[in-house]
C-alpha cells in the first residue's frame, strides 16, 4: 500500500517544479496587472502573505492538471499557457480601456473568431510568432522530458487534494474570512483598480466571482419602493415641453454609434477639411449637445443599458457589465422597449455584428425586443473593405427600411459597428482627411479615425433627408456610446489626460420630421434619453421617467467619473440632491437585485 502513494524522486522534482511555476504565474499575472516588473517586488514587499497565499494557488492548479493527463508535463503546460494569454488579455485590456480583466469578460470566449477580427493589428506579428515558436519548443521538451509513472491512487490523491486546496481558496477570498484579512485581503468592488492593484489578481479575481451589481442600500423594502412610486405619481406629467408633438404616435429610433466622438475637440491638431459637416452644420438647428458616457474605449453593452433602462452605471459595482452579470439570468426587466411596446409599438433592434456578443440574443428578448437584426441576418450588407466592419450608411439604410415596413408605429434601436477599433489604414477604404499636428507614429491611426467620423457624419446626413420621406412622425436621437480606444498618446499630446469630463463626453443629437425645435440639449448621461425623447414627441411619462427627470434637472451628467449639474462640474450635492439620487438608487436597487417591486408600481 505504501508503494502505491509513495512518489518517485523524479516525482519529488516535477513537485518542485510545479511549485516554482506557481510562484512564476503568480509573478506574471500582477506584472500585468501592474504594467511592470518592478512594481511587483515592491508590492510583494507589503503583501507578501497574498502573494505566497496566490502562488501555492498557482501550484495546486498545475498540480492538478498535472494529474488528470497521463502525460504530468503537458496538463501543466496548458495551465500555464491558459493562464499566461488570461495575464495577456488582462495587460491588453487595461491599455486599451483602463480596466482590468474580470471573471464575466470570460464569457466572450463563445466569440473567439469574431474577437480576433476586433483585436486584430492589437498584437504584434512578431510577438505572434515568438509565441508559436516558444509553444512548439515547449512541446518538443515536453516530449524529450523523460517519462513520469505516478500510480493511480496517487494521482487521485493528488486531484483530491488539489480540487480541495482550490475550493478552500474561493470560498476563503469569495467569503472574506478572518484568514484572508489576515494576510491583509479587502475586497474593493466599488474601485476595481485599487482591488486588483492592491489585493493582486487572483484574489481580485476570485473575489468577483461572486460579485452583486449593487449592495442592498440602506431602508430598501416594499414601503420605500410605494413611496417612492407615490411621490413621483403625484408630480405633474409635462408632456407638453414641445408645443408641437404630433397626435398620431411617432416612430422612435437610437442610433448609438461606436466610438463616435467629435475628433475636431482635441486640441492641438488641424484637419485638411472638417469631417463632421454635416453635424457642425445642423447642431444649432435641432436639440443636441453632449452625452457624459460612463465608459471609456469600450464597454459598449454599458452605455447601452442606460439608455434602454435608465438604470445608472454610477450606483453599480465598479467593472459591472449588467447583460452578462445579471440580466440575461432574469425573465424580463422594465425598460423603454417594454414601455412602448405595451403602448403599441413594435419594437426591433438591429446590430450589425455577432448577436451572441454581450448576451445580446439573450438579452434583448428580456427587455422586450420582439425582433432582433444582426449581422447573419444582412448577408448582402455594404463594407468598404471585405475585412471591415458593416457601414454605418448601410446600417442606416436597413434601419429605415425597417421603420417603412410597420403600420403600426416603431421603436427601432441601431447599434452600429463601423468605428469599433483597431484603427488600421484602409480599413474603410483610402483616408480622404489628413491631420497635422499629431505625432508621427499615430498619424495614420488618427486619420483613420477621423476618416471613419467622416462616413459616419455622411450616414447621419442620409438619414436626416429620409426621415423627410417617412410618412409617421419620427424621432431620432444619435449619440456615441464611448470615445475610441486610440492610442494613449493622442490624448496626452491633446492635454486630456487631466480632465475626465472631455475623455467621457461624446456627441448627441436629436432629429425628426416634425418639429422638435433647437434648444441645447447641455451635456447629459444616457439614462436620461428616455424621458427626453418622450417629451418632445409628446409621450405620457410613467412615474419611473418623472423620476428620472427630476434627477436629470438636477445632475444631468451622472457618473463616477465626473457629476454635471446644471452650471458645471458638481463637487458636492446638496441635500436636495442626495435625497434625489437615494430614491434612484433604491429603485434601481429594487429592479436589478432586489423584488422587482417597481415593475408594477412605477411603470
């Protein structure tokens, strides 16, 4: 019986192995998180009990893998090179966006291929092909290695104890006990840098494995939810803030285009020709203004929660993406979609891209979408480039054509492609604009860029004149979901870097064929579309939009990256203000996490 558990000397030197392998993994995974080796030594200098308390995690995860293969060397390469692209991803990540990679950002890996065409130019050929090369003289060691013979109840101890150790470690971090504290472990969701900067990544991410969208606030029940509902029910419905709405039931469209932002801000570059003709020239005649985006580079499906619910991103988890956390796992949630559609409407969405990204197919359905368009569905769709994205003017197209189709009116929701990085020459055809002023390294991505704004304005004019030939009164509103994840360097050079209010503003406008009149719309956060647009077409606002508006008087820039009040950038909220944005809280409490109790009662 001894002789089946006692392991050989060579196995004693594949354990050491695997130990030192741990610590490497570990040491990697917070080189990227930190963005540097040497911050690492520093770090491991305060936490040293996390980052030995990490790596032995490390260990057991090689240890067991090692076990499961008949070959121990090659479960424990694929560990290892499974975790060196998750510490890649999460290096590439925070460059591009900020934000450090979480355990629902995993869930995109159904969407390998259409992933690698989006990161695609991201990664270096070279750094390609060094990969493959160290992964082929990986496997060739791996092979030449001489052979280890572990006993089979051996091997499943070795599995036995290694899946315990690994439970241990989550329920350990993911339920904060006395031991993870004491190796100075705080979970820090409501700032996901510090968390990962501070607790290292793998107990960063092992404590959001569990992680709700919002914490129960204080004085959530049934009780609050009614008062609330009251209060707001009791407020006079303005739905006369356009003398001229029509009667009949307008048609209602968002055209949230990626990465769209008025370039012409930054300051320092001159530009061959403008490439926002067409807006420059129609702001002053139609309401438009600034949308305060919550996101930065990415994190599309965010922005778009806000402007379909109204939900804020300012109240949830920092890092939360609520389709993959939450919503795809609930049966319907309260949103514009579900409002219109119980008036009558119908109700379509159109994506020119995979409709599995973001749990869209899944999502939308929950919020009511009774049809969905998405890139399988547009097999003849219009590219500049047989790689390139589907066209904006091309999506605009289909967009209006689904607005002709109906006898009843429509709320069609249009989420474009053509802009999302990476910003490669040519990609939508030969750059017509050129850029001075810029660096020369990022000239070619700058001007590319603008060369796609430009297309993307040609678009917006297109729509502008068939709304003119579209018999029901239609309201449209345009705005870019986040600014474009260019290189850091572009920013820097503009002086943007100190100033978040001019990195998260993108454009707005609002356009229709009746009149909605040209009143500047200021700067406000997606969550506050809904109200608006009801109030120039005309439409009855439920309870839940009368709150919205009186956050929206208030601090109609909400997020937590800036707050803008009515005069400015706000430091600090009045009285009035906190109170206001408690009410918002709880009932955005209430519809995410907690009993739903305003389905009923706000809408």
């Amino acid at each position: 019986m001894r002789r089946l558990f006692m392991p050989s000397k060579r196995m004693g030197a594949l354990v050491l192995l695997l130990l030192f392998g741990g610590f490497a993994l570990n040491f990697i995974m917070q080189a990227a998180s930190l963005r540097n080796f040497g911050s690492v030594f520093n770090w491991i200098s305060q936490y040293y009990w996390l980052y030995i308390s990490g790596s032995l995690f490390f260990f057991f995860v090689l240890l067991i893998c090692s076990a499961l293969l008949p070959n121990v060397y090659t479960g424990a390469l694929i560990a290892s090179l499974v975790c060196f692209v998750i510490a890649v991803a999460n290096y590439k990540k925070l460059g591009t966006t900020g934000e450090p990679l979480f355990p629902w950002d995993l869930r995109q890996v159904k969407n390998a291929q259409e992933l690698s065409k989006i990161t695609k130019g991201m990664i270096s050929p070279y750094a390609v092909i060094a990969a493959v090369i160290l992964i082929a003289l990986l496997v060739y060691v791996v092979y030449k290695l001489p052979k280890i013979r572990i006993q089979l109840p051996l091997r499943f101890l070795m599995i036995i104890v290694s899946a315990a150790v690994i439970f241990g470690f989550f329920q350990m971090v993911g339920g904060q006990t006395a031991l993870a504290i004491s190796m100075k472990y705080q979970n820090i969701p409501w700032n996901q840098k510090v968390n990962y900067t501070q607790n290292g990544f793998v107990y960063a991410f092992a404590g959001n494995l569990k992680q709700k969208l919002m914490e129960k606030p204080d004085g959530y029940s049934r009780a609050a939810i009614e008062a609330i509902a009251q209060k707001y029910s009791a407020l006079h419905d303005d739905t006369n803030m356009n003398a001229n709405a029509p009667a009949e039931q307008p048609n209602i469209m968002y055209m949230m285009d990626e990465a769209f932002f008025d370039p012409t801000r930054l300051p320092g570059y001159t530009f061959s020709e403008d490439p926002l003709k067409f807006i420059h020239q129609e702001q002053n005649s139609t309401p438009s203004g600034f949308l305060l985006s919550p996101e930065f580079g990415g994190n599309t499906a965010n922005v778009e929660f806000e402007a379909l619910t109204g939900m804020s991103m300012y109240f949830l988890q920092d890092g939360s993406i609520p389709y993959q956390q939450r919503i795809v796992k609930m049966s319907s949630l309260p949103s514009i979609v579900s409002i219109l559609k119980a008036r009558g409407y119908e109700t379509k969405a159109l994506h020119p891209f995979d409709d599995t990204f973001y749990n869209r197919n899944r999502v939308y359905p929950i919020l009511g979408f009774d049809q969905f368009t998405s890139e399988k569905d547009l097999k003849d769709a219009e590219r500049f480039t047989p790689s390139g994205y589907i066209s904006d003017k091309y999506a605009v197209e289909e967009a209006v054509s689904e607005l002709r189709k109906s006898d009843k009116p429509t709320f069609l929701h249009l989420v474009t492609m053509q802009n999302h990085f990476p910003f490669t020459k040519g990609l939508n055809g030969t750059n017509t604009i050129t850029v001075d002023g810029v660096k020369p390294e990022f000239k070619d991505e700058l001007e590319t860029y603008v060369h796609d704004t430009k297309l993307t304005d040609e678009a917006l004019a297109y729509l502008s004149e068939q709304l003119k030939t579209i018999q029901r009164p239609t309201i449209v509103v345009f705005w870019g979901d986040h600014l474009p994840a260019l290189s850091a360097g572009i920013y820097t050079q503009a002086g943007w870097d100190a100033n978040p209010r001019l990195k998260h503003e993108t454009k707005l406008m609002y356009l229709a064929n009746f009149d909605i009149g040209k009143q500047s719309v200021g700067t406000h956060s997606p969550a506050f579309i809904g109200p608006t647009i009801f109030q120039m077409s005309g439409q009855k606002l439920p309870p839940y939009y009368r709150l919205l508006e009186q956050v929206k008087s208030e601090i109609p820039g909400l997020s937590k990256n800036v707050r803008i009040g009515s005069s400015g950038v706000l430091t600090q909220l009045t009285a009035e203000q906190k109170a206001l944005l408690n009410d918002y809280r709880l009932v955005e409490y209430d519809m995410l996490e907690g009993e739903n109790y305003s389905k009923d009662l706000l809408f």
